[in-house]
C-alpha cells in the first residue's frame, strides 16, 4: 500500500472510531433522533456544495427510489440505533460490538452464495462469534439486551454500502421528530461540539476520506479500518469518559479481531508451474 494510502487508511481508523465518544456525550442532553437530525443536517450542508460543485448530485435525483432505500438502510436506521443504544452502553463496548462487521459481511456471502469459505474462513467465523459471545455474556446485563439487539443491527446496515447523498433524505425524514425532541434550554458545551464534531469529521470529512481511500486501496482493504476503530473507541472512552476496560472486552476484542482477519482473508491462489498449470490441481 502506498504511504497515501496508509495516511487516508490511519485518518479513517481515527475519525471512525470517535463517534462513539461524540455519541455518547451528546446523548446525555439530546434525544437520540435530535442527534441523527443535526448530525445529518450539519454532514448534508457540507457535502452538498461539494456535490453540486462537482457535478455529482444531478446525476443522483433520477436514482431517488433508490436513494431513500440506502439512506434508510446505511444511515437512518442504523444511526438512530446506534445512538439510542449508547444511552445504555458504553461507547467502548459499542466500538467493539461494531468490529463485528467484517464478519457478518463474510457471514452474508456464504449464505448468499456469493462467496465461498475455506476452512481458515469458517474458523475466522466460529472464533469472531465466540468473541461476540464474550463480549456479551461478560459485559451486557440482563438490562441491556435491547441495546444488543440494536447493535446487531447497525452492524448488518453497516456492510450494505454508503451514499454521501443520502443524508439529505435522512435529515428531511427526521427533521420533524429531531426538532419536537430538541431541549427546550440549549445543551451543554460539551454536548454542542460533540455533535458540531459527528457532522463536520465523523460524516461530511469521513465521507471524503473514505472514498479517496476507497480510490487509493480498493473497497476490499478499504473495509480494514473497522479493525481500526474499536482500539480508537476504547482508548478514548477509558481516557476521556472514565469508561472500564473489561475482561470480557479484552478477551472479545482479540478473538474479534482474529476472526475478522481469518474471516474475510482471501485464500492463496494455487502456485503456477513454469508451464503455465497449476502446481496443487496439475492443470
């Protein structure tokens, strides 16, 4: 990988493992659908102008059947479960949860038939799954088996793809919910730059970066960054929210980790003779 690739590679481990942080602050003031509304609100009126500039927005309104199934299925549902379940879990556990993704993306094309798993990948399967197991039967009370479910969720939505132009719908679709829930008093400090910080780096500039990172390194290593992001989220929810680093979620992080890599690692093709046939089928 080039160092423009390694650069845009780090920058999206970091931007995409604060969120969870930002969350987590924002959503001791504000309803988790007035977080979603001024997040998208904010990422929108950054990236429109950009869109239009560039000549990339026309081309998308003929395509809006679609693009309403994409925002619902990348950014309002998962985001709005992703924030609701931070005000009942910590913003480490909720990075962790998420690292899961590469996982459920190996999982989907085995089901589908799209892709086939050796025996390393359905290893990487069976070890990530007992990560998750870890993390949750050592970490998650009885009280907070609905924020695991949402979490499943945000982390089947997640693997579906992104479109930038999406957010427009997302934050039209929430705008009447997201300003009935609004605080009457304005917020904390703290809660107003947490989400100045979801909309402006953690989803106008992640959006930017993540797509000159997908131009540089191809989609496939591009989704490595998820196993980037949960050792962001832990270090700054232990450094900066007081949150606990646990056994359960040490232990399910490294076995996450694992699984994911063994999971989505791509099988060694067969090494070719000097005559052009395969080594291993003699072909």
């Amino acid at each position: 990988m080039s160092r423009r690739g390694w650069l845009l590679f780090l920058a999206m481990g970091v931007i995409w493992g604060v969120p969870y942080l930002l969350i987590k602050v924002a959503v001791g003031s504000l309803a988790p659908a007035s977080v979603v509304l001024l997040r998208t609100v904010i990422g929108a009126a950054l990236l429109l102008p950009v869109a239009m500039a560039r000549g990339e927005l026309r081309p998308v309104l003929p395509a809006w059947r679609p693009l309403v199934v994409f925002a619902v299925i990348e950014m309002a549902v998962p985001w709005l479960l992703l924030t609701n379940a931070e005000r009942h879990i910590s913003s480490s556990l909720a990075g962790l949860l998420l690292a899961a993704i590469p996982l459920v993306g190996a999982l989907v094309g085995r089901l589908s038939g799209t892709e086939r798993l050796s025996r390393q990948r359905q290893l990487g399967l069976l070890v990530g799954l007992v990560g998750v197991a870890a993390l949750v039967g050592m970490d998650l009370g009885g009280g907070d088996t609905f924020a695991l479910v949402q979490m499943a969720v945000v982390a089947v939505a997640y693997g579906l793809g992104v479109m930038a132009a999406a957010l427009t719908v997302t934050a039209i679709g929430y705008l009447p919910v997201g300003l009935a829930q609004l605080p009457s008093t304005w917020p904390p400090a703290t809660v107003v730059w947490s989400v100045v910080g979801l909309g402006v780096l953690c989803t106008a500039l992640a959006f930017v970066v993540f797509f000159a990172l997908i131009d540089e390194v191809g989609p496939v290593r591009a989704t490595v960054i998820t196993y980037v992001n949960p050792a962001v989220a832990i270090l700054l929810g232990v450094l900066l929210l007081d949150e606990k680093l646990t056994i359960g979620m040490a232990v399910g992080f490294v076995l996450v980790i694992i699984g994911s890599v063994l999971a989505t690692r791509r099988s060694p093709r067969p090494a070719a003779a000097p005559d052009g046939t395969s080594v291993l089928s003699g072909r």
